[in-house]
C-alpha cells in the first residue's frame, strides 16, 4: 500500500487534474473514494481531513492533509521537481499561471457542483436555464483561453511548448465538464487541438473521470 493517499471523486475537476499530476510524475497513490452526491464529504473524519468538505484532499507520507488542487500540484511542483509541470522562466510560469485561473477561477468554480445544486434546489432554476447558465460561463471562459492560446507563438503541442504544465491539467478536466453538458468545445480550434494531443498521453488517459474504479 502506497504512503501516498488521494481523497477524491471520479468526477470532481480538481481531483482530475491531481490525478493528471501525481500520473506525470510517476507517484504511485491509493485512492480513497468520497461520493460528493451521497454527501460523504460531510463525513465527520472526512471534515477532520478537509475542513472545506471539498476534494481533493492529498495525504502525502507523514505530511499533513493537503487540500486545494492549485497548492497540491505547487506542493508536488516544489516537492518531486522532475519532470517539470511549469517552464523553467518566470514569464513562462507566469503565461502557465495565467491560463490555468483562466479556467480554475472564472469558469470551475461557477459551475460547481454545489453551484448548481443551489440553483436547481433552493432558486428552483428550470433545467434549460442551467444549462445555459453552465454553456455561458464555458464559453466566456473558452473565448478568452483560445485567445491565449491562438495567438501565442509559445503554444506548441500543449498549451505552453512541447510538454504538459499546469495548464494543460486545468484544461482537460474543464474540457470533460464541458462535453458532459454538450458544450461544442470543436468551436475553439487551438483548446480542441491541445486537448486532443494531451489525451494522447498515458497519463491523462489514465486519470480520465470514466476510467477511475468509482466511475458510475
């Protein structure tokens, strides 16, 4: 059994994007499964863990809990350093950053899973409407990310060069998210073409939400 431990749903975008991560740079984990529809967040010892009742929550040797996917993946960035998840310049970090909350800020979290109970259950919001409310954010989002990406000489096979980063991480789980509510991701050229190259990866086929053992 590994030391290393993620706390995490097969369907969660940030624990997608852990997975992506801990897959590149070759660290075995073990999986512990907490069912964010059936509450188990709110599991007294899970809130012991995260008191934010999100996941991820990443448990790493003898360190405390981590939580929050942007300090996990610096946690690892910092802690296993090979292969590099960021470029080696700080501009280059900073270009990274920038697309990575481009999605992590401005379009995950608006479309969250607890958002969009709140709008069906306590706004009583009808189904078409959260869909157009979930298609508007993606698209406002996707709109600025193609622009980043289309028409920076420094896009190459991922979003910045040859090599996955951190906003390569942010923006497969957004695309999975995206297709889930037939968003028609193919409308941005340079997102779908870089989507497409990561997916080619082992490591991103392996933390894809349909391939995890509590998929459903």
């Amino acid at each position: 059994m590994s030391k290393r431990i993620l706390y995490g749903y097969y369907r969660s975008s940030a624990s997608y994007r852990i997975r992506i991560a801990l897959n590149l740079k070759g660290l075995d984990y073990d999986d512990v499964f907490v069912h964010l529809r059936k509450g188990e967040q709110f599991a007294p010892d899970y809130i012991a863990l995260n008191p934010q009742q999100h996941v991820p929550t990443l448990v790493d040797e003898e360190d405390s809990p981590l939580i929050q996917s942007p300090a996990i993946l610096e946690y690892l960035e910092e802690v296993y350093p090979q292969p590099p998840l960021l470029p080696g310049d700080p501009a280059g970090r900073a270009r990274v950053r920038a697309i990575a909350m481009a999605i992590g800020c401005d379009i995950h979290p608006i479309n969250n899973l607890r958002i969009l109970q709140y709008l069906r259950k306590e706004l009583a919001t009808p189904e078409e409407a959260v869909r157009d409310w979930i298609h508007n954010w993606i698209r406002l989002g996707f709109e600025a990310v193609e622009t980043l990406l289309s028409s920076s000489d420094q896009t190459g096979t991922f979003c910045h060069g040859d090599s996955p980063t951190h906003a390569d991480i942010y923006l497969a789980p957004q695309i999975y998210n995206a297709e889930r509510f037939d968003y028609p991701v193919g409308n941005h050229t340079t997102i779908a073409r870089v989507y497409a190259g990561a997916m080619e990866s082992e490591a991103f086929k392996r933390a894809y939400p349909d391939q995890q053992p509590d998929a459903e």
